[in-house]
C-alpha cells in the first residue's frame, strides 16, 4: 500500500485532539498500525499537564493491520477522559528493522511494502516531534544548553512575565524616562524605605495643605503642643482605665436580663453579695444574698398602689368602699350564726366536691361519692350472671379476687341445671354446690335456685378442688335488697290497676289450641268472664300465663280459668 498524507500536506500520524465527556469511550486513529503497541494515547489534564494512558489497563486498540486505521476504546471514560480534559492519539513505532533480507534471496514483495511503510510512518513520527520542538534560525549561533537554561529561568517566572505584559504600557512609559529610573535606582535604599510607609505618604498627600500650614509655624510652639497633647493623652489614659475598671465593678454587679438564674457573673467569676439580674420569664429582680437568689421586687400587679385607693387599709368600711364592694351582694357580713370552722352543724342541703373513686383521706364524702363505692363492688354487692343455664359466668369488681373464702352476693338470671357450672373472671369453671339442711356440701338439684334469685355464694376449697358454694341455709333477709320487704311488697300489690303485670283474671279464650297448665296466651285470644263462662269482656292485653286449663269442645275453647299477667 502506499502511506497518504492529510488534506493540508501534512503526514498522518496524530489523531485528535479530542474533548472528553466522562462518557464517550470509542475514538479515531487515522493511519495503519502493525501492532496495537504502535500506538500511544495521552491525556491532556484540566491542569494542562499530561498523562500517558496504559494500553489493556485503560483502553485497547482495535483494527490493527487496516491501512485506513481503527479506533481505541477507553474501558473507563468517566475516570479516564472526564469532562475538561482531552486526548490525542500519536502513532510510536519502535525503531527496530527485524526483517533479514540474505544476498540473492527471494524477497516477498508484501513483506518489503511493510517494512517500506514503518519507515515512512518512523520519518512521520520524528517529523510530528520535530515540529513540536524548540529549532534556531539557520544562521543562528545561540548555544542550545544557553537556550535551554534561559527557558528554564523564564518558565520559573512566568507569572511576572504573565504580570509585566499586563502592564506592557507602564513599561513603555517607563522605558520613556530611563534617565529617571536610574537615577531612582541610585537611591533605591531610600525608595524602598518611602515604599515602607506608602500609606502614610497617601495620608499626607491627603493633608498637602495642612502640611504646608504646618510648616510655617513655630517649631518651638508645635513641641509645646506636642508635649501637652501627649500629657492629654496620658491623662486620657488614666480615665478610661479608671472608667473600664467602673465598668467591670458595674457589670459585676448588675448582670443584666437572663432567661434563668445565674451560678456566676458575666466574666465567669464568683457572684458577689448584692449582684443583681432581670428575669426575663417571671419579669421579677431578684438579689444574690451570698447564698441564693432572692426577689428584689414585685412586678405592677404584684403590689398594691395608692392609684387603686388603697391607702387606707386599716379601715376596713373605708377599703370596701374604695373597691366597691357592697355587703350582701359582694361580700357576706359576718354572723355567729353562720357554721364554724370547728365542728360546724349544716343545715339545709349544703354540697362539697365530689372526691376521686378511691380516695381514703379524711374529706367530705358526698352521696355521689358513696353510690360510685357502692356501685363499683364489694362483699354486698349484687353480681348478675351471664351465659347459659348450664354454663354460668361471673365479673368480679376490683375490689373482689378469686380466691377460696371470697364470698359474693349473686343473682342467677337462669335457674341454673343440676350440673351447672360457674366461670368466674374467665378462669376455670367451678362446678356450683350447696350447702345441706346438715351444713355438708351436697351436688345441686334442679329447681334448687330459681330464675333471678339472688343467693349468697362462697368460693371453697374441698379436698384441694375450688367449689362454687350456695349457701341454702342462709335467711331470705340475708339474699334480697333491703327495699323487700313485707311492707314494700303489699304497697306494690295494692297499688297494682286490673289487668297490670301481676294482677290474676279469671277469664275465657276465645281462640287458639286450648292452654295446659304454665301456658302463656296472648291477652287478645282471651276474655275476662264469670265462672259459668258467660258475659265475656274486651280482650286483654299483655301476655298471660295459664293457671288451670282450657278446653276446646267443638273445636273451640270456651273454658273459664285462671290467668296472671307476666308482662
């Protein structure tokens, strides 16, 4: 193949450069390669120094061999070739001819064009480094080591290079007056010590006026002053040293306004007697005593003023009628028949405060207060079943526990089996026992507690085994409320109207299958009516329960009996 050149005449052995993105990781070369280590990539840094990229470790070469050239792939872009910095890809063969051709020997041709084209792109590659090198004028006799160390003397200051042609125009005006600068330059001592005191010079420049005033005066009257300025000032001195020490005796002693009261002063140091501060959240002073903080004074509603026509108050008429209070409407005028603190008889309906459930002090309990102790249990409560009439449960109050000896006062609202059973606060079920007409624990029959009786019920411990204990022996009196009793029991019934709950009625049904004895009958199939089963009535109300029997002769029931209203 023959080796091109690029469009402009110059040899192809550089490609780029090329920006970096931190993504892009596939770029050009332009010319034939023998081998990927033909290749050499360099980084130019954000910082403009350069860093050679490592073949396999940071990129690798693809179509080597192309006489058109490949592309590299970068295996990290984002570390390798980052945004700002730049990448050039050079052609660096190595200067090597490992090729024999022996005397009157074959040559193959395609091997020689290879060897051929390494030598051109070798001339390329010194050409492309020799551009980039430093080259003097034909004719020029400057000594390259002199050039090189002048280089270096440059490089090392090239920020005063950088600083001079920024001020390339000073440097001509200067060069204007060289006469000037050397004559400067003999008294530099003294340039550089006005150097030192440029500000002053500025300031004095300010004041060219006062200066020439100045002058012209006395100079045995300007040391007069001088001197008396410096006595003023000494004096001065004296003062603000004796007013900071007031200061600081001040500040020792009134801290100021603090949130909280303060364990030191304001420079740290230990509180001193009488030291003073503001409290910002109880806006009170308060006065360290030597040992604690006390209040200094009272806020404008803490005392009592004579803008509130208070001043007289050792007369008590006079007062009240400074504040407008009236006996009677305002106040209470004192009686001795009014209760004593000691001992004192209420009459009427006095109340007090209602105290917390619980509460075992010596204050008022009030009716409200005793029925809330009432209601929440004890030994006297009534405690209402639930669940079945084999099955019963129990809640007990707080005030109760679970244990062999508690006794409670219980209400079945079933008449319980003979089997029956009692779960009390949702623990075991204890088989319900009674006690015999011989005091000896005996199973439970049927009928023996009836519906909504209320009976006395003792947890036992027999043979290791808690039994639930009725205690049958035990009086009526002790099972029902205090409010049952003979008395009670006839007002009810004589109060009672014809017809109400409780009342009986000798009646017929008119309707219906005949009713047996314990029967309930709706009040509207039945008629009031005499024992002949004539005159019958309207229809009741309510529901009846049958106390004899009804017969249905020709298929409807015409018998008179006996009924009791149940609801």
């Amino acid at each position: 193949m023959t080796v091109e050149t690029a469009a402009l005449g110059e040899p192809i052995v550089k490609s780029g450069p090329y920006t970096g993105d931190g993504t892009t990781a596939a770029f050009d070369y332009e010319f034939k390669i023998q081998s990927d280590e033909e290749l050499q990539v360099i980084r130019q840094n954000a910082d403009l120094t350069e860093t050679v990229l490592t073949l396999d470790t940071q990129y690798t070469v693809g179509s080597v061999g192309d006489n058109t050239g490949g592309a590299i792939t970068l295996l990290d872009p984002a570390t390798d070739l980052p945004t700002g910095t730049k990448l050039v890809i050079l052609f660096n063969g190595d200067f090597n001819q490992s090729t024999d051709y022996a005397n009157q020997s074959q040559i193959n041709l395609a091997t020689l064009e290879d060897v051929l084209d390494d030598i051109v792109m070798h001339t390329r590659q010194l050409k492309e480094l020799v551009g980039r090198s430093l080259q003097t004028d034909t004719f020029g006799t400057v000594d390259l080591d002199t050039l090189r160390a002048n280089i270096n003397t440059l490089a090392a200051i090239s920020s005063d290079i950088t600083s001079v042609a920024g001020l390339s125009a000073d440097v001509s005006s200067v060069a204007a007056i060289d006469t000037e600068v050397a004559t400067v330059a003999g008294i530099s001592v003294a340039v550089t010590t006005l150097s030192g005191i440029s500000a002053d010079i500025s300031t004095v420049a300010g004041i060219a006026a006062d200066v020439t005033a100045v002058a012209a005066l006395d100079p045995a009257a300007i040391a007069q002053d001088a001197a008396d300025a410096d006595a003023a000032a000494t004096a001065a001195s004296g003062s603000a040293s004796a007013a900071a020490a007031s200061y600081d005796s001040f500040d020792d002693r009134y801290l100021g306004p603090k949130a909280s009261a303060p364990a030191t002063d304001n420079d740290g140091d230990a509180l001193v007697t009488g030291a003073l501060y503001w409290n910002t959240a109880s806006n009170n002073l308060f006065v360290w005593d030597g040992a604690a903080w006390a209040v200094g004074s009272f806020t404008a509603g803490g005392f009592l003023a004579a803008a509130n026509n208070l001043s007289e108050l050792t007369n008590a008429t006079t007062a009240r009628s400074n504040l407008g209070l009236v006996i009677g409407t305002h106040v209470q005028a004192y009686s001795s028949d009014n209760a004593l603190l000691t001992s004192p008889a209420f009459t009427g309906n006095p109340t007090a405060p209602t105290q917390t459930a619980g509460n075992n002090s010596t204050r008022v309990a009030t009716t409200a207060f005793v029925k809330t102790a009432v209601d929440a249990g004890g030994s006297s409560a009534i405690l209402t079943t639930a669940g079945t009439a084999s099955a019963f449960t129990l809640a007990l109050p707080t005030s109760l526990t679970n244990a062999a000896g508690q006794t409670f006062r219980v209400r079945f609202h079933l008449a319980p089996d003979a089997a029956a059973t009692l779960a009390i606060d949702g623990q075991t079920a204890l088989a319900l026992r009674l006690y015999d007409g011989a005091g000896a624990l005996a199973a439970l029959a049927t009928d023996d507690v009836s519906i909504d009786s209320i009976v006395e019920v003792t947890l036992v411990d027999e043979g290791g085994t808690l039994r639930a204990v009725i205690n049958r022996d035990r009086t009526a009196y002790d099972y029902v409320d205090a409010q049952i009793n003979t008395a009670n029991i006839l007002a009810a019934l004589t109060g009672l109207t014809a017809g109400a709950v409780g009342t009986f009625a000798f009646a017929r049904q008119n309707s219906g299958a005949a009713a047996n004895f314990g029967d309930t009958v709706s009040g509207s199939l039945i008629q009031p009516t005499d024992a002949s089963a004539s005159g019958g009535q309207s229809v009741l109300s309510g529901t009846w329960r049958c106390l004899g029997q009804t017969s249905t002769p020709n298929g409807t029931p015409n018998d008179t009996t006996l009924f009791i209203r149940i609801s």
